[in-house]
C-alpha cells in the first residue's frame, strides 16, 4: 500500500528531464539572494566582510541544492510537492532578506529559516514516505540537519567572531556530511541507489544558476554604467566587464555531450555532492567577479587597493579552481591551462596590488582568456581524436 501511494511522488526515469516552471519560479528567490550578497559585499570591501559574505553565499546555496535535490527525486508536479517547494521559496526569501544584517541583528532570523528549511522539508517528506524504504533516506538527512541546527542556532545569539567559527562548524557539517552519504550511528548511511540522480535534469539546473549569477554580473555593472556620465573610459571598463562574463560564461560550457549529467547517471558515490561544492566555486568566484567589475565600471582609475585585487583576482582564481574540479570530474585528468592560469594570477597578485582596476581587469581577463580558449582547443582536439569520454 505504502508503495502505491509514494508512487505518484517520485520523480520516473521516463518523467521529462527539462527543469519545471515551478523549479525556474523557485529559483527566482535565488536571484534575490546573489543580488542582496553582492550588495553586502559592494558597501564594505573588506577581506573580513568577504570572508562572511562567503559563508552566507555556503547557507543559501546549500538550500538551492538541496531544493535541487528534491525536485531531481520528487516529482514536481505534484501538489503536495508544489506545496512544499513554494513554503520553502517563502522561507528562503525571508532569510535572505536578513542578509545584509546577518551578522548582526538579524543573525536568528538567516539562521532560524535556514534551518527551518531543513527541517520542514525533512518533517513533510518523512510523513510522505510513511512505510516506505526512502523514508530512512530522509530521517538520517533530517537528523543530521537537526544537528547542525545546533551551531547555526547558537551562533545566530553570540558576537560576531564567534558566530563565524560556529556557522563554520554548521556549514562544514552540512557539506561534509552530504559527501559522506549522512552516515549515521545505529541507523548506517544512505544507500548509493537512494541518492541517485537523473543527470540530464541536475545538469540543466547547475546550468540554470549558473546563468542567473552571470545575469546578476551582467545586471551590476550595466547598472553602474548607466547611473554617471557615460565616458570613452567607462565605456572601455564597461567592455571589459562584458568581456569577463562572456569569458566565464564559455569557460563553464564544455563541448557537446560531454557534460556533467552523464557523470551523475553513473551513480557514482559521493558525485553529486562534488559537483554541487565544483559549482559552489564557481557561482561564487562568479560573485567576486561581479562586484569588482561594478568597482570597475564605476571607478576605473580608482587608488589601488587590496579590495581590488581580492575581488577581480580571487573571482577568477575561485572560478578556475571550481572549473579544474569540473573538468576532473568530466574528463579525469587535470587541465594544465587552467593551472597555468592560477599559477600566473597567483604571481602577479602581489604586483597587481599597486595598480587600478582597469589595469588589475584587463590582466585577469587575459589570465581567463589564455586558460579557457587554450584548454578549450585541447578538448576539441582530444574529442576529434576519440581520446577524451566521461565514462569511469
């Protein structure tokens, strides 16, 4: 009886695999999310205040992914499911809301819908599952999010030092017990075939944020170009920031099938977790890189400082790292341009730090530049000569 029931919940193999629009409207509170983050970090460009925009980024994506999750493992169409899916939308806007003051006076209020996220979707999920075997998929994910409830809750009353060790300690639990399959004392871990994915539909909605945090670079430094008075040297600055997102935008597809979603078809353990941290680099380097082209369409000969530096070149150098672990796990090899790429962004930082964001934009785009068309021309080359695949 249990399995007729929970039938009609789960997502078919043969159900389409494009995203649904209540997925695309769901992401949309995503889109809020990046925005108010790359707001937080624009009015305070410290390593301190980049350290922490960072860990809020961790809280927010991991309730996308996991969102992502469900909908890849739950059939969307389903009214119970369409519920759940939009109470955590309302959830999700109203933490992210707390934002900009979440290290400060709104602490609970990001950390107690983060939570409450978690567990909502864990108390629903169980009831709907009663009596059957991915009931025990849901209680030990439920269990252990109730655990880094803990930190996320405690830290949301204690000073603000301490409330980044703790939400570290929350977000390293949340992360590392993910990728280790939620193992769990006297109850064991997930089974592999539980958590198994349908590659083609996870593939389009890494796919899908990925843009969203491309169209939020595009968004601020369109915007930044239009609120002053349009100059050949602001246009030059504005070109350079279109040339950046174009680079990362192609840096991130890879040529024809050989994507993502065939190497999460393959059940692998542990894989879909990697790929969610590999786009966690890359959306976040991507937000880095956002911000320092608003500072550079808005001020291009702006007094050099360490902010620039660390928005312009750890953007990249966070995105190429993100696209290094992608390329592992597409091609299970290590592209060298992309560590040329990092070596070269590596050694210059400490030059770049006396020059302005024109000058720091223009090097980091050709660091991007060299990296992505030159590794892009060896998997054309490989893929012509039948010596690259995506199989294990």
């Amino acid at each position: 009886m249990a399995g007729n029931r929970v039938a009609g919940l789960l997502r078919k193999r043969e159900h389409p695999r494009q995203a649904s629009a209540l997925e695309l409207f769901f992401d949309l509170s995503f889109i809020l999310g990046l925005t108010l983050l790359s707001r937080r970090l624009f009015h305070d460009l410290t390593w301190g205040n980049a350290f922490e925009t960072l860990i809020l980024f961790a809280g927010v994506y991991w309730i996308w992914i996991a969102t992502a999750w469900a909908t890849d493992w739950y059939n969307p169409n389903q009214l119970i499911i369409k519920g759940l899916i939009l109470s955590i939308m309302f959830i999700g806007l109203v933490m992210v809301a707390a934002i900009p003051n979440a290290f400060g006076a709104h602490g609970f209020i990001f950390a107690g819908a983060y939570v409450l996220v978690h567990l909502l979707r864990g108390a629903v999920l169980l009831t709907l599952l009663r009596g059957h075997p991915l009931q025990q998929r849901s209680l030990l994910i439920m269990i252990w999010f109730a655990i880094s409830g803990v930190p996320w809750l405690v830290g949301a009353f204690r000073p603000e030092d301490e409330r980044v060790v703790l939400w570290l300690v929350a977000l390293a639990i949340d992360y590392g017990i993910a990728w280790l399959g939620w193992p769990t004392p006297g109850l064991g871990r997930v089974p592999d075939e539980s958590l198994r994915n349908v590659g083609e539909h996870l593939s389009e909605r890494y796919q899908q944020v990925f843009i969203i945090a491309l169209g939020e670079a595009i968004l601020v430094s369109g915007l930044a170009y239009a609120s002053a008075e349009i100059t050949a040297l602001r246009t030059l600055a504005f070109g350079l920031a279109f040339l950046n997102v174009v680079l990362l935008w192609r840096g991130y597809l890879i040529p024809g099938d050989l994507r993502i979603g065939s190497i999460l078809d393959q059940n692998r353990p542990r894989m879909a977790v990697s790929v969610a941290l590999c786009h966690a680099m890359v959306i976040g380097g991507t937000l880095l890189t956002a911000v320092g082209n608003e500072v550079l369409v808005t001020d291009p000969l702006s007094d050099p400082q360490g902010a620039w530096v660390m928005l312009m070149v750890g953007g990249a150098v966070l995105f190429l790292i993100g696209r290094i672990v992608y390329h592992l796990l597409v091609f299970h090899r290590l592209p060298w341009p992309g560590l040329v790429g990092l070596a070269i962004l590596g050694l210059l930082s400490p030059v770049l730090l006396l020059f302005q964001p024109l000058i720091i934009s223009l090097v980091t785009n050709a660091a991007l530049f060299g990296a992505v068309a030159v590794d892009l021309v060896l998997i054309r080359r490989s893929v012509r000569q039948g010596r690259l695949n995506t199989s294990a």
